[in-house]
C-alpha cells in the first residue's frame, strides 16, 4: 500500500475506505464475495505486463512461455473442478462468455429464448437495453405465478411455438435449484442450441450441491468471482465438439488481449475450489441461507417461492407497503448490505421494486453461522417493520458492527 500512498494518496485513500466499509459492514449483496489474500495477490502481481494475444501453444506474441504455463494451469483446474471436457478461461466478464457462446452459436436477428430480468433472469440474456436485446429476437419464459418456480412444461411450450436458435438458462435471481437436464431436452426437441449460465451457483455447482450443467447442457458459462470465491472474470465449458467455436468467439471474435493477472488468480481460485474445505464452504452457504430464510419468515416476512434452495432469498414486500429502494436504503444505514430486487409479477420499476434480494455467500467467508444468520433475520425483520425509526437503526447498526468486528474480513 506505501508505493500506492506515495503515488497517489487519493486513491490510497480511497481503497481504505472501502476497506473499512467491508469491515466494518455485513455484505449480503448475493453475487458479491470476498477472494483470499492469495488470490488478492495473483491479482495484483507483474503478470498485468504482459500482452499474451492467443491460446497457449499459439499466440501472437514473443515471451508467452509463463503465460502459458499460467492459462493451462487454469484451464485443466477449471476442467477437473467441473468434469468438463474444454475451458476457456479468457471471457473479461460473464457477460462477456454469454456474449462470446451467442457469437458462436447465432446469426444477427436470430431468436433466444431465455428468462425474464424480472423474474430473476439476467441483463446479458436479452434485455432490450443490453446487445442481447438489440441484436437477437428474443421470446421469454417466467416463473409460474403460483408456486413462483420455473414451469418447464411451459418453457417446452414457447420453445415448440417460437422455434429459438438458443435457449438460455440460469439466473441472477432464482432462490431455486434449476433442472439443467430438462432445459436441453427441450432444446434437444426443437433442434436448439443450450448454454447454462451458472454465474450465482458456479461454487454450489462445483461442489455438487447443486446438480450440475457441464456436459448435460451444450455450453456453460460462469462468472468466477460470485460462489467461487475468486478475481472478478468469467469462463466458458463445453464438449470438445464446441471448443474451436468457442475459442475463436472469445479470441479473436470478442476480446483482444486476455488479462493475464486475472487468469493468473483464476487459477488460484479453482485451485482453492479443489480442496475439500471449499465444499464446506459451501455447504456452510446454504446452510446459512436456510437459517437466515426461517429468521426472515419467524419475522412474518414473506419469501418469494416460500424458502430457498441455494445461497440467495428473495423478500417479496408488497404486503409490508414499502418499496425495495427504501428497504435497502434503511437497511443499510445500519450497515446491511443488500439489493433491492425485482419479484415476480413486479408492479414497480427497476429503481424502485418490491423485493429485496439476501446471500450468504461473502457472510459465509468471513466464517459466520446459522446462530449469525438468525440474529441478521431478526436485525433485517426490525427494520423492516420501522423503516424510519432512525434510533432503532442506529442501534442495530452498532451491533452490526460489533458483530462485524467479530469476524475480520482477513484475519492474519
Ligand atoms: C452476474 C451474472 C452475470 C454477469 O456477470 P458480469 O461479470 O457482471 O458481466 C451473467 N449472468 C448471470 C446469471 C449473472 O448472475
């Protein structure tokens, strides 16, 4: 940090105090995560120097030889972290590898068939303010109003109707576990193309606490940096019948240069995901998603689908007559993180909704519990009854931060 202060003590500055804000603040934004100091420091290291243009074995540029130890080293980990057959590890984002499989798999004007964002889809499957939007058709699916899940007899539906060159499943926000087998088939049935995008439930999915997609749906795309604990990124697995059109939709078709300290950290990320304590991470995630979501309910709150399967809950307020934007606001007065989130059937706008959205993937870092969840259910419970009683909120705040100071973001 001293060459940085020297440099620029703006920016210094600035990182500590987010540092501090990290610290002294319970994050429950459910795509957010706390890496390990070894993969802070992969991140931060002389790899960022170089240009390594191409894949390992092939690349454009002279002096590649570390950089390609590097990459293969990320490829064949992320290959025995999932059972997949190819990797590319290059994707800057998981927006990024969607747009790299749509590339690969799609003309301009083609149809995709994918979930709704207000349902707990997500931006690059084909909202109209994304490319997704402007440069595919797209026909979506929701949730069945009443039991508030995916209704796949519904989606083969609209499938056999609408005939999509590509359907796209997984969400941003689905409490839910997701039948990957299902979603292929009903692409198998209409001569479509699947691509998965476990981005939230890539760490679940490693661990085979959710049921996988890799090698069950024709490509799968992940972001690193949500239940994997690793450097913001993303990644692509398909079947070597895929892997050529992948490549060459990610280099040179999407991106130029691969970000080499990134990938670097990548590595160390699947490396930390292959050892058993990473499962009990994420077990320990679920866990704690289960206890917080009885909190929530014990305080008459209601879930959307009822509960959760996963590592995130979505708080439906309608009957609370607050919005979600107010929710989150108070909430994070008393140094609660959260999102407030669109729910199915959403009356409001997107700045506005109805919902809240809550994980316990970076809480579960820090290493706290079911006794934890229990206690921020109540916290959340309270406010939420008294949104603008600011001497309540003060006081939980200091005992958010009390409980924070109780679990370092790095103890050593
Ligand atoms: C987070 C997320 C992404 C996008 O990741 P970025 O790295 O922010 O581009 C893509 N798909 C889903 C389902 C996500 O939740």
């Amino acid at each position: 940090m001293s060459y940085l202060a020297d440099t620029d003590p703006e920016i210094a500055s600035i990182i500590h105090k987010e540092f501090e804000r990290q610290r002294d603040g319970l994050e429950l934004i459910a795509s957010e995560n706390l890496v390990s100091r070894a993969v802070l420091e992969a991140m931060g290291s002389i790899m960022t120097n170089k240009y390594a243009e191409g894949y390992p074995g092939k690349r454009y540029y002279g002096g590649c030889e570390f950089h390609d130890m590097a990459e293969n080293l990320a490829r064949d980990r992320l290959k025995a972290l999932f059972g997949a057959e190819h990797a590319n590890v290059q994707p800057h984002s998981g927006t990024q590898a969607n747009m790299a499989v749509y590339f690969a798999t799609m003309k301009l004007g083609d149809l995709m068939l994918s979930m709704k964002l207000s349902q707990g889809g997500h931006l690059s499957h084909g909202s109209p303010v994304s490319f997704t939007g402007q440069f595919y058709r797209v026909s979506q699916y929701g949730v069945d109003p009443r039991t508030e899940t995916i209704d796949y007899g519904a989606v083969e539906e609209i499938a056999r109707k609408e005939r999509p060159t590509m359907i796209v499943c997984g969400a941003s926000a689905y409490p839910r576990t997701i039948d990957f087998r299902a979603f292929q088939e009903i692409a198998d049935g209409v001569d479509a193309y699947c691509m998965a995008d476990i981005a939230h439930i890539a760490g679940l999915v490693a661990t085979g606490l959710h049921p996988t997609s890799v090698g069950v749906t024709d490509f799968t795309t992940t972001t690193t940096h949500k239940t994997l604990r690793g450097p913001r990124g993303g990644a692509i697995m398909c079947n070597t019948e895929y892997a050529a059109m992948v490549d060459k939709a990610v280099f040179p078709g999407m991106q130029g240069g691969p970000l080499m300290h990134t990938i670097a950290a990548k590595a160390v990320c699947f490396k930390e995901a292959l050892r058993p304590s990473f499962k009990e991470y994420n077990r320990q995630i679920i866990k704690n998603a289960r206890a917080m979501a009885e909190s929530l309910m014990e305080q008459g709150l209601r879930l959307v689908s009822g509960g959760t399967d996963n590592h995130l809950i979505l708080i439906d307020l309608t009957d609370r007559g607050i919005t979600g934007l107010e929710a989150e606001q108070a909430l994070g007065r008393a140094h609660i993180t959260v999102n407030k989130n669109t729910i199915p059937n959403e009356q409001r706008s997107p700045f506005v909704t109805s919902g809240l959205r809550v994980g316990t993937p970076a809480v579960t870092s820090r290493g706290m519990k079911e006794e934890e969840m229990h206690q921020i259910g109540e916290y959340i419970g309270k406010i939420l009854k008294d949104i603008h009683n600011e001497p309540l909120i003060r006081k939980i705040g200091e005992d958010v931060r009390s409980m924070a100071a109780r679990f370092p973001l790095y103890p050593d």
